[in-house]
C-alpha cells in the first residue's frame, strides 16, 4: 500500500441479483486530503459508500484502510480481502465515518444527545466498570461529554445543545450529522450529499466547514456531492462514476474538461455517437 493514501479500493465490484451496482472500481484517498466522488444519478457512489462503511459486503475486490501509527493495513469487506472489517460497527472502530444522503438523526433526542449515542464504542468498553460504579466508567462518561461539546463548538451548535434534534433547521441538522460523525474520532469522514438542500450561504459555510476539519483536525474528507461549484473549490482529486465504473480521475481542472465527463453529465448527440 502506498505511504501517501489512507484508502486503497481496488477492483470493487458489487452486484445485487443480476444488476451491477459497481464494477471493477478502483481509486485512492491520499492522506489529509479531501477527495470527491461524482457522477449523474444512479451512478453507484452510494453504493461505494456503503462498501467503505460496512452496510454492503463488496462480491469482489479490496478496500485498504491504512494502520493508524504504522500498524498492518486493515482490510475492510470483499472476498478478496483477508479478515472482513463487518459492519458499520467495526467500519468505525477501525476509523471511518459517515453522514447520510437523507438525514438520519434521532429527532426526538436533544442535540448533546445525538453526540453522546454516536460514542456507544467508548461507552460500551466500560459497561463493567459502570455496573460495578469505577471511576473510570464515570470519567469514560465526562470525556463524552467533553467531546460532545468541543464538537458543538466546532460546528457553531452548542447554543442548541438542549433543543430536539428535530427542531433544528435544515441547515444545522445537515451540520449536526457532520458533529455527530466526528464525535467517533474518525480518520476518514465520508460526506454523503452534504450541501443536499441548502441554500447558497450556507453551502458556502459548508465549504469553509469542511476545509477546517481537514486543515485544523487532521482528518480526510471524501464527499459525494453534486454541487459542482462546492466539489471544484474544495477537491483535489475528483473520481468520476458512471453506470458503476469510474470514467475519469484526477484534479479538478482534468475532470472539468475530461471529453467523458462531458458526455456523462451532458450527453452526446446521435451525430457524434455515430462519428466516434
């Protein structure tokens, strides 16, 4: 594995009955980088998604997730990877993270909440030492607050830790699921349609957001998105699916002006199918 990626994912294949959802994917996640997944509709970048973070088990291929402090590689899903990394569970023990296309908060939880139930993994290693009343469970329990906090703070939420996740608007939840995610420490952040819905100051709030994780808290970004003014002024490298194969990657001004990119968001005409 190379020393400059975090993600390796070679060869990802997935099928669902005969349909092929991805086929032979192949791209890298340098570290401290933040790279963009993009395609029309239907493309398969969800579908990439849910491999990465353990909600599908890949038919074929590798995902390589770097060892943190020059541990062996992980390898996470596929048949062809040696110990399955399963489950969005053990997905985020290893150090990956994500938010969702849609939405998926606990809205009837307050906003500090939310925060504290993304850090079960901390919790659940002391459940012994809290049943018996140790120290230790109730320190266990003041860092997750601590965090939960610093995390509010960080994404301008900590005057609504009290309120119902629900109550918040749009915008903020979309932030809140950002929190929630980084509360688990991640090394890898996966943004599914993150600027989905908001409006043009607060996708360039987004921006800035997601660039002070990256510059500031050390952690690398890889977003499905199709904003494309957001993806070209944050990216620096940009994968392209279409039909579930990657058609083109690299910087943005490569993708930009790559003739199948072009073709795949704006189509061809009969004549110049025809020519080719």
């Amino acid at each position: 594995m190379d020393p400059r990626n975090l993600l390796e994912v070679r060869n990802l294949t997935m099928r669902f009955g005969g349909i092929v959802a991805n086929n032979d994917v192949s791209f890298d996640v340098a570290q401290g980088s933040i790279t963009a997944l993009i395609g029309p509709n239907g493309a398969g970048k969800t579908t990439v998604f849910n491999c990465l973070t353990g909600f599908y088990r890949a038919s074929e291929g590798t995902i390589h997730l770097a060892g943190d402090q020059g541990c062996a590689p992980l390898e996470v899903g596929g048949l062809l990877s040696k110990p399955l990394i399963g489950g969005s569970y053990l997905v985020a023990r290893a150090g990956i993270a994500r938010t969702f296309q849609n939405i998926r908060l606990f809205r009837e939880m307050s906003v500090v909440e939310n925060l504290l139930v993304a850090q079960h993994n901390h919790l659940d290693r002391n459940l012994l030492s809290g049943a018996l009343g140790l120290r230790r469970y109730r320190q266990a329990e003041r860092d997750g607050i601590e965090r939960a906090f610093h995390w509010l703070r960080v994404m301008d939420l900590e005057e609504d830790a009290n309120r119902l996740a629900g109550e918040l608007p749009y915008g903020r939840q979309r932030r809140l699921e950002i929190a929630r995610a980084m509360c688990t420490g991640p090394r890898l952040v996966c943004l599914d349609e993150p600027a989905a819905g908001l409006n043009p100051r607060e996708k360039a709030d987004l921006a800035e957001r997601i660039q002070h994780l990256r510059n500031e808290h050390r952690v690398t970004v890889l977003l499905i998105e199709h904003d494309m003014s957001l993806v070209m002024g944050i990216s620096e490298h940009i994968v392209v699916l279409d039909h579930g194969e990657v058609i083109a990657a690299g910087d943005p001004q490569e993708v930009k002006n790559s003739p199948a990119v072009i073709t795949a968001y704006l189509g061809a005409d009969d004549d110049e199918e025809g020519a080719a």
